[in-house]
C-alpha cells in the first residue's frame, strides 16, 4: 500500500514516488569481484520467488498475532491523506498524527455509545421473540407435510416423520436465532479484546506518523533497473485501492444508515440490527443485499399480520437496490474501481480459507496488485513478438 497521488496516470514511469518525501541517500556498493556486474534472469527469478515464499511463510506461521498489525496498516493507510493534508498547512507530522487518530477514536467512541444500547436492546427482543419464531417455523413445516401427505399418501409420509420434522424446525430456528444473537454481542465483544483496543492504535499511530519515511525507504529498495515501472505499478496499485477502500466505506455507510432508518420507520422491529448488518455486508458483491433482504423479509412475514407491511419492508429494499445500483455507487466509485465483482468475491472468500480473518483483510489489496500486474503483463504481451509476429508465408498462402 503505497502512499496516493494526483494524476497517476500520465507518465508514471517518469514520475519520482517521493517527490515530497525526504530524500533517501544511498551508498553505491560495487559488486563483489568476481562476480558478475549485471544481474541474471535466474537471479531475479529466484529473488521474486524467496520473497514470494517468505511471505507465505510468515503468513502461515504468524497468521493468528497479525490481526492487530495488519488493522493497524490499515487505518494508517486509510489516515494518510488528512494527516498529509495538515503536514502541507505547516503543522508537523506528529501533531497532524495525534490530531487525526484522536478525531479517528472520538467517531469509534461516539458511533458505540449511541448504537451499542439500541443494538443490545434490539438482540434482547430478538431472543425474546425465539419461541413465537420457532412456533410459525414449525407450524410452516406441518402444513408442508401435510400437503406431502395429500400428495403422496400416509405410507410415504407418516405421522411420525410429521412430528419429527415439525419439532426439529423449531428447535433449528431457536438454535440459529441463539447463535446469531450470540455472534452479535460477541463481535462488539472483540473490541474488548486487549490486542485490538490497545496494540492496534499503538502501531497505527506509529505507522502513520513514519508513513512518508516508510514509503521513501521501500522506494530505496527498488532495484534501479526497474525502478520506474515498479513505482508505475505501485501508483497503479494505490489508485484503484484507494478508491475501492475509501468509496466502498463511504457506499457502505450510506447504505446502514439508509436500510436502518428506513426499516425502523415503517416498523420492523429488529429494523436496526438488519440495516446495519446489510450496510457493513455491502463490501462483499451482492451478499449485503441478499442476507439483509432476507432476514428483512423473514422478519416482516413473522411480525406484520398482514401483506401490506411485507410490501412496505419490500419496497424499501427495491428502493434500496435501485438506489445503490444506480446512484450511490456510479457516483461515488464510478470507473476508477478496475476490480470486478466476481474478483473481489472470490480474494475475500479465498483469503478467509488460506488465512481467516487476516486474508479477508489482505484481500482486496492483494487482488488489486494481481489485477494491477496481469493488465501489465497483458500490456507487454500484445506488443511483444508473441503476439505480433504473422504466420508463415505458406500458411498464409494455404488460406
């Protein structure tokens, strides 16, 4: 993740990546004698490949005490430009720093003290409402044994199969239901958890005050052969990541407040819960849509005696849906974001297999560097004799 710049795309290669960066002074070193001045292709191939290799490595091993590192990497890379805007109005990086993480922890604090109460008391209705669930879950199952029953006769489906699938429904719905609460309380529970309200802004505000020293000395590193495309790439890299993580919050915000509201004002009583769950899932392709649709629904044939509120509770998810799709993200993503839907879908599932957690956070920068190299390596591949060079003279002439 490399620090974002105006007009990254014009002349990349020939654009310095610290152009307001202290500069980094570097010995010349001479090779060792006896070897070779320049650098072979099997040298940097097996350069790229330990590097490769050593990440995988520290990943695996490490995965389960990265959390806080990699949230920290995040919010300092997400915090880079207000506190880069304050450094270029005279104020030092350090109290730009301290002024920023202090206006970042004031907006956590005041989002949990005024919704952490109305979301504990919305899990309480919910579990108080287990067995009223349970009761019309079950009740859904008898009727659709008994329609099998009418279909296909007592001898396929009998009493007992009746009874027994009728009570599991319930006891499913209750235990899901149980489970779900659960998993809600338990995911403002982590915030408790010393790593995560400690360790992280400890190592953000580290990492945010020596970003632009970070960025210099990486760009140090770069061999000098390839300096120029590599800074290319990487500006590349931060333009599209930039505007995903940046837009996809802002498109997810706007859809938790729109979902939560609105489901609350036409009366769904876990409106709340559901509005926000569907506005935080917005990040991941359809699944916000889908599980908030879902849960709204169900909740709205369980509570509303009659269709008219069903109606109403599908409306404002059409609305909801019209008002993403065509709205809020071609205006606040637009065609900067070249990461499609199905990519992202499938770097946030895949990192979750490989890496839990950590490789849902390492997803999506990981699937704009792919993205970012393979339109690179497709670039170089159509100007290349690979691609241009015609077929033979007598192939032509068989034709």
């Amino acid at each position: 993740m490399m620090k974002s710049y105006p007009h990254a795309d014009q002349d990349l290669a020939d654009q310095d990546l610290t152009d307001d960066l202290p500069p980094v002074r570097l010995a010349r070193v001479s090779p060792p004698v006896g070897l070779a001045p320049h650098a072979t292709r099997g040298q940097r191939i097996a350069l790229l490949a330990g590097l490769a290799i050593a990440a995988w490595l520290m990943l695996q091993l490490f995965s389960s005490v990265l959390l806080p590192f990699v949230a920290a990497a995040g919010i300092a890379y997400v915090l880079d430009p207000p506190t880069t805007w304050f450094g270029r109005r005279g104020i030092s990086r350090g109290v730009a720093t301290a002024l920023v993480m202090l206006g970042f922890v004031v907006a956590i604090l005041v989002f949990l003290l005024l919704l952490y109460p109305l979301i504990l008391a919305q899990i309480g209705i919910l579990i108080g409402r287990v067995p009223q669930y349970a009761g019309l879950v079950q009740a859904w199952a008898y009727q659709m044994i008994s329609l099998a029953q009418e279909r296909f006769g007592s001898d396929v489906v009998d009493d007992k199969l009746r009874e027994l699938v009728g009570g599991q429904a319930s006891a499913m719905v209750a235990f899901m239901i149980r489970n779900v609460a659960g998993v809600i309380g338990g995911g403002f529970a982590l915030f408790n958890v010393l790593t995560l309200m400690i360790v992280t802004p400890i190592v953000a505000i580290y990492l945010l005050r020596d970003w632009p020293q970070t960025v210099a000395m990486v760009d140090g590193w770069l061999p000098r052969r390839y300096a120029g495309v590599l800074r290319a790439q990487a500006r590349e890299v931060d333009r599209i990541l930039s505007a995903w993580v940046r837009g996809q919050a802002l498109c997810c915000l706007i859809l938790a407040i729109y979902y939560a509201v609105a489901l609350s004002v036409v009366g769904l009583d876990l409106g709340l819960i559901v509005g926000l769950t569907a506005g935080v899932l917005s990040f991941i392709p359809y699944v916000g849509s889908v599980v908030g649709g879902g849960m709204a629904l169900g909740l709205a044939l369980a509570q509303f005696p009659n269709w008219r509120g069903v109606v109403t509770v599908l409306a404002v998810l059409v609305v909801g849906q019209v008002l993403e799709g065509y709205v809020i993200y071609p205006r606040i993503l637009g065609d900067r974001v070249e990461l499609s839907a199905v990519w992202v879908m499938f770097a946030l599932f895949a990192g979750a297999a490989a890496f839990g957690f950590v490789g849902v956070m390492l997803a999506v920068p990981m699937a704009a560097t792919i993205g970012v190299l393979c339109r690179f390596w497709l670039r170089r591949y159509l100007a290349s004799p690979l691609y241009l060079d015609p077929p033979p003279p007598d192939e032509v002439a068989a034709r």
